[in-house]
C-alpha cells in the first residue's frame, strides 16, 4: 500500500500513541455507516487482543444487517461523565458532537482523529486525513499494517465490510488500486467475501423491501430529466413497518436511470426538517451543493440537514 510521506508521519505518530496508551475509547458518528462500525469494531478487537482495554461507542442503534460483525453487540451507548481514556481514537466524524455528544474533549488525554471526508478539522492530537482514501477502514488498515499486527478472521472481515461499502461495491469513483490491494490482503486472512456480500446486499426485512417497493413508485425526475429523487416519508415507514435505519440503500436506485447525472433521497425527520442525500455520476460535485447547507461527504456521494419540509427542501436543492 503506498502512503505518502505525511500519511507515513501520521501513522508513526499514532502507533506512538497506541503503544503508550492502555485504555481506549473508540466512536464514529451518528446514524452508523458500515465503514465507521467496521472499522471501530476491528480497532477494539486488536487493541483488547494486545492486553489493552477497548470500548466502541455508537448513540444510535447498530442497523440489523450489520448485525453479524462481530462485537456489534457489545456496542455502548455512552461514556459515563465520570470516564477518563489515555485515548480516543475518532473515526469520520467532524468533531465530538457528530458523535452524538457521547464523550467530552476533556475525557480523553490524547485524540487520534482518523477520516477520509473532504469535509473536516484537525481537532485531534493527530490527525490522519486522506480524501483520497475510500474508506476509513482502508486508513485503519494501513494503521495496523505499519504496526506489524496480524489481523485474526472477524477483523479482517469487519475492515473488508468498511471498504465494500464505502466503495459502493468497488464502483464508486474512489474506489482505488490501494482500495483492491487492502482487500486482497484482507482475504489473506480467509474471510468469505461472498457470505459478506449477501448479508449486506441480499439479505433484508420483509418490511425493508416493502418501503423500497412503496419509495420507488414514486422517483421522479426535474431538470431535463439530469436529475431523480425519491422522497421518503414518515408515512412510508409506518405503512410497511420499516425501521428508520432500513431506507438507506434506497439512494442507489436514482442513479439507474439513463441521463441522470445525480440522485437524491428526501427524508422526512419532521414538519420542518429534511434529510437530503445525493450521489452524483463522475463530472458532477454534489459536495459543493449540500455544503451550501452546512453538509458533508464526498464530491460524488454527500449530504445535509434542511430546516424545511420535503417539498421546499426538493426546491431549495433544485435550485442551486
């Protein structure tokens, strides 16, 4: 895997810590994405393994389709005011509320902040940014390849898990030679990328199906059809009984369509708040429209928060 010389400065930095420190406190951030638990959870699983004491932090509900990693269910909810870490390593996320407000910068003596978001800031005691990189796990395994650490099955299956999905399957466009060349060397370890595969894309709720089916009659395309977007509504989901982390995989729908240039997902939070996700073909920065917004992400795949109702918030993003 080749690292430049500031990425290789970083990652001895890290080491140094993670050799000198003896309790972890590991998060990503709200609403988890396949990419930070993954990640989180193979991080835990080593430094516990090297005699150290690792915890994973998540305020939201693990999705149940990634369910199968090992040591979702040992996830916390919170640390506790009275906590105090050597460490607290932070994956993707843009500062300790996007974690959900789960632990103060006081409760930890040194902060490894860990992402691959065009969107962020160097609020750790390291920082090891690399937008190129498709995935946070891709970074982490470069972390632990520096260190000599070999990875044992469940690890190497829940860094393989952050790639393939931050990658959209290895077709997104930062899908990278480094990006083929940590899962190669993640399959060393005997993981079946095929079991992986069908738990995340082949296995669902009934009732997950059903709101893709009901969400899908209603895409819809503007702009001289360069644009589609799917609305999702509370309504939606209690029709088909579907949880509120289950309507995620909906957004790759939009993309399908000949001509489309970007896709988007409006999701009803309440009356007068929109999620708004987009994904966007190569040519097309959909990062620099929700960042108008206050949002984040990635040129081809980001989103925001709109304090207004769905149509107004289809609107507002229409015209931009």
């Amino acid at each position: 895997m080749n690292l430049a010389k500031n990425d290789l400065k970083k990652i001895v930095e890290i080491s140094k810590i993670i050799k000198q420190s003896k309790t972890f406190f590991i998060a990503g951030h709200i609403k988890p994405d396949c990419d930070s638990i993954g990640s989180a959870l193979a991080l835990a699983s080593v430094l516990n393994r090297l005699g150290k004491k690792a915890y994973v932090y998540c305020v939201d509900e693990v999705p149940d389709f990634l369910k199968f990693l090992k040591g979702s269910n040992e996830i916390k909810k919170s640390a506790k005011k009275t906590d105090v870490f050597d460490c607290a390593i932070i994956l993707e996320s843009i500062n300790f509320s996007r974690m959900g407000d789960i632990i103060t910068p006081y409760q930890s003596k040194k902060v490894i902040n860990i992402d691959h978001h065009l969107t962020y800031t160097n609020f750790g005691t390291v920082n090891y940014i690399v937008p190129s990189s498709s995935s946070v796990a891709e970074l982490v395994l470069s972390i632990l390849d520096y260190m000599k650490i070999k990875l044992i099955r469940s690890e190497a299956e829940n860094l393989y898990t952050g790639i393939l999905t931050d990658t959209g399957r290895f077709q997104q466009i930062n899908t990278t030679p480094n990006s083929h060349i940590a899962c190669a060397k993640l399959m060393e370890y005997g993981i079946d990328v095929n079991e992986i595969y069908k738990k995340i894309y082949e296995k669902g709720s009934i009732n997950a199906l059903k709101l893709q089916g009901i969400a899908l009659c209603g895409i819809k395309t503007i702009l001289d059809d360069s644009v589609s977007y799917i609305v999702l509504t509370k309504d939606m989901f209690k029709k088909s009984g579907a949880k509120d982390n289950e309507g995620s995989g909906i957004i790759n729908y939009t993309l399908r369509i000949e001509g489309v240039k970007v896709g988007c997902i409006f999701k009803e939070i309440d009356e007068k708040t929109t999620k708004v996700n987009c994904r966007s073909v190569r040519s097309f920065d959909v990062l620099e429209v929700v960042g108008r917004f206050g949002g984040g992400g990635h040129k081809n795949a980001a989103g925001c928060t709109i304090k207004e109702g769905i149509n107004a918030s289809i609107k507002i993003i229409s015209s931009v």
